[in-house]
C-alpha cells in the first residue's frame, strides 16, 4: 500500500481525545508500513510535538478548516 500524504502537508490528526492543538499536524516523515500494511507517518504540530500516525488516524488539512471561526 502506497502513502497517501506527502511530505510537508497539513492534515488534521483525528484522534481528538489524545490532541491538545486542534489536531493540525505537518507530515514530516514517510515510515514505514506497520504490521497490517497500514502506511504510517511521523508528524510535528505547530506546539513542536512529534509523534507517530497511521494512514487512517489523519485527513487532509484544508486552509478553511486551519483558521479557527470566530
């Protein structure tokens, strides 16, 4: 299976109960499948946390969707 995100885009990590930052992360490195041939990325929030995510853990970031609504 072939990664869908490329690096340097924005997505939208979709895990909200474990986010503290509105869930808008940076891909910043292809990894590896895991076990279940899940593609799997490592990605930065804009805070500079770092962390691991599968494929399916993420959704591209629009623009629309980074600007919070007042």
């Amino acid at each position: 299976m072939s990664h869908q995100f490329k690096v340097g885009q924005r997505v939208r990590y979709l895990q909200r109960s474990l986010v503290r930052d509105n869930g808008a992360y940076e891909i910043t490195r292809l990894m590896p499948a895991a076990e279940d041939a899940a593609p799997q990325y490592r990605v930065r929030s804009g805070a500079g946390q770092e962390r691991a995510a599968r494929e399916h853990e993420l959704e591209p970031l629009t623009e629309a969707a980074a600007v919070p609504a007042e």
